[in-house]
C-alpha cells in the first residue's frame, strides 16, 4: 500500500469535476434525445448503397481481411504453446 497523503480539499475538488464533468454529458446525451425516425431511413439508405451499389468493394474487403487472417495465421503457426 502506498503511504501517500491526499489534502481532502484536492480529493474533495476533484470529485467535484468529475461529477459536473459527468452531469454536462449526462444531459446533453439524455437532453436531447434521437429521432428515430431519421435513424431507419439513413440506415436504409447505407445499405442500399453498400450492399447494391458498391457490392465489388465488399468482396475486395473480404478477400483482404481473409488474406490478413490468414497471413497472422502463417505467422503464429511456428509458436509452441
């Protein structure tokens, strides 16, 4: 255990800012909240627009990703555990 003094005045103003800190991003997620209306028509948009008009870019992604894997695959097959 460390033996170091904290003053209560630094403990007690540090609290302080943390819980104004946490009451302005409380209320400014909970003050205003989502329309989720706007929500479901951007998403369907982005869909649309990944999976019909960009279909190629989607499978070019794929193959890198599987490449990475496999090449992190290749890598640790030498180690023992």
């Amino acid at each position: 255990m460390s033996n170091r003094y904290v003053p209560p005045s630094i403990l007690g103003v540090g609290l302080i800012v943390i819980a104004l800190v946490g009451y302005f991003i409380f209320s400014t997620v909970v003050g205003n909240p989502a329309n989720l209306a706007s929500i479901a028509a951007s998403t369907t948009d982005f869909r649309l627009t990944l999976w019909i008009g960009r279909s190629l870019d989607v499978l070019v992604q794929g193959a890198l990703v599987l490449s990475g894997v496999m090449g992190v695959v290749v890598l640790l097959r030498g180690i023992r555990l």
